[in-house]
C-alpha cells in the first residue's frame, strides 16, 4: 500500500513527489521508457523557476532579456527586463535532473488504466498490475485519465506547433505576431542557441502556416495540446495538478511555473490530510481554494483576454498595439507569470 501514486512524470508530478516522499511512501508512473522523452514542449521558463529548483548550466540553452510582439500591419512593442526574464531550457534533461532529486520510486513504462475509489484507499489499474493507495494525483497532461474519470475538463484547447530549424540563434530576444489571419493565438521565434525554435499556439493550428509565415523547408515537428481554463481540481481521495487541472497561462499556454507553484499547495494539503486522516472532497477542496488564492486572478485575466481577443479583428489588434508603445514601460513592470499577484509561497 503507498501513501501517494502520482500519475506522470513530468516536472510537476516529479516535485510534487520530491516534496511528498519526506513524510510519506510515494510511487510515480510513467508510461514512457524514460522521463522527459518525448518533449513537446518549447522549454521557455520565466526566471521565477529559480525559487523553485537550483538553475543548471547544462540544461540552459540560452537566456533572453524579453520580447519583441509584432501587430498585423508592423507595430512593434518591445518588452525587456534589466537582467534575465526567461531561461530557454532542453525540457528533457530539465525533467532528467529534477527526476535525479526523485528518492521514491519511478516506475517507467507503466500506463494507468483505470482507478476506483474506495472507503480506505484507491485501486489503481496499470499496465503492470493492480496498485493500491490512499491518494492519487493526476499529473498526466491535458490527455488526463484522471481528469477524465473525475468529470474535470478544460474550458478550451488548443494545438501546439513548434518547428525546430538547424540553425544557430544565441540572440537575446523572443520574438512574437499576432495576425487573425495567421491563428487565433500567436507565432512565435525562440533563440535556443544551437538550434531556432518556431512555434505557434492556436485553435485548430496546422503546421502549414508556420511553413508558409516562416518560409520554412527542413526542419524538426513536434505538438502538442495546450489545455485553456481550468476544470474542477479535487474529488474524493483524489488531486489534479499542472496541466491535467487546467493550470496554464491563457495568455501564453505556459505551465511550469504554475504547476510547480501549485504542486507545492497540494502537497501541503496532502500532508494536513494525513495528519487528520481525511482525504473526503470536502477537505481536498482546500487545496483548490489554496491555489486560486495564488494563481486565481491572473487565471481570470487570462481568460478575460483570451475571450476578447478571439473576437478582434486585426485593425483592432493594430490600435491597441498603437497605444501599448505608449505603455512599454508599466508593462515591463509586470511579472510574466503573476501579473495579478504577487507569490506568497514559502519554498519548501
């Protein structure tokens, strides 16, 4: 019997498990062969990824100051910060290493299938087998089984294009277009050193308007859906974290910190609920009570934009463009991931 299974070994699950495995008897499936493989992730970070892991070089491939976004017709607003603003890491030895600080066990190749919640515990179906535990966390991705089996599911979803060219990028700015002919999301140019990076963020993207907008040939695919508005986070026994929960910037499809951020919340609650020997829906609930205290509003702007922007049109795009060069410095004060809020989160 394990305290906790964690379902997916993806950064959120792996330190939800690193920061559970103190106190308790922690297990985390992966139906992969290995962890971080295969990526489908552009590996962006903000800076504050530093409060939460130790920043090492050989998994940073480039750093970047800010950003450059486009408009329709050629309106530009540059957004920088004085130091670092954003890590471009490999996501796969970023996975790696935070699996390395995992002393619980890691068991690869290993699906979930199923699970049901009893009185005592839940019985967890795999591909190797039937498992028994008091909790289980959904850490496995928009596609989430558990998700799925609780009635949780996201407002929206989106595709997730990225192209990865042959060609050496070490510059100091991301660059980004919005174009309601393009998608209704935005393109976007990574300088991850060795490589460049294209990618695009949309509803019903395809790979064909980043050929065409880029003028790309040979090159690398990778996908991958990005969930928009969370769904219900808690049941009976049961967590979502990352996004599984729906826990992802509308405004940019990134995850990391969120989850991270969020990971720690559950495991606070996990631990209370150990402490008091209740793990009903009604005591789970405060973690999702915990974690929109912290990340809620900037969720709720999100979304408020997301909702309005896909009802613009591009001469629309244009004039706030237009008015926001006028604004460049107050938005250079904002923090890319709590720009509603500031984190009040100790770290573990």
């Amino acid at each position: 019997m394990f305290d906790c299974i964690i379902a997916g070994a993806g950064p959120v699950g792996l330190y939800t498990a690193k920061l559970l495995e103190r106190k308790l008897r922690v297990l985390v499936l992966e139906e992969h062969r290995s962890i971080g493989s295969p990526s489908h992730c552009s590996g962006l970070v903000s800076g504050n990824l530093e409060q939460f892991v130790r920043i090492r070089r050989e998994w940073v491939e480039n750093e970047v100051k800010g950003a450059v976004l486009h408009s329709p017709f050629g309106s530009e607003i540059r957004l920088e910060k004085p130091g670092t603003a954003a890590f471009v890491i490999n996501r796969e030895k970023f996975d790696q290493d935070i699996g390395k600080d995992v002393k619980s066990g890691v068991a690869l190749n290993t699906k979930l299938l199923d699970f049901k919640v009893g009185r005592d515990s839940v019985s967890i179906k795999t591909s190797r087998g039937v498992m028994e535990s008091r909790v289980l966390i959904g850490c496995d991705g928009v596609n989430s089984l558990v998700a799925r089996k609780i009635g949780s599911r996201p407002r929206e979803v989106v595709n997730g294009l990225i192209a990865i060219v042959n060609k050496k990028d070490h510059g100091d700015f991301v660059e980004l277009w919005f174009d309601k002919r393009l998608t209704d999301g935005f393109l976007w140019k990574i300088p991850r050193g060795r490589v460049t990076e294209y990618g695009g963020l949309g509803a019903g993207l395809k790979f064909g308007v980043l050929e065409r907008f880029f003028r790309l040939k040979g090159y690398e695919k990778r996908a991958g859906l990005i969930p928009i508005g969370p769904g219900k986070s808690y049941s009976g026994r049961v967590l979502l974290i990352g996004d599984a929960a729906g826990q992802v910037k509308p405004w940019s499809g990134g995850g990391v910190i969120y989850g991270l951020t969020c990971a720690e919340i559950a495991a606070k609650t996990i631990l209370e609920a150990f402490e008091k020997k209740d793990f009903s829906g009604r005591f789970l609930k405060g973690y999702e009570k915990g974690w929109k205290r912290e990340i809620g509003r900037g969720l709720s702007a999100g979304l408020m934009f997301r909702k309005i922007y896909k009802r613009l049109g591009n001469k629309r795009i244009e004039m706030i463009f237009r008015t926001g060069r006028h604004l460049e410095f107050l938005m250079n004060k904002l923090d890319m991931d709590f720009i509603l809020s500031r984190r009040t989160l100790s770290r573990n």
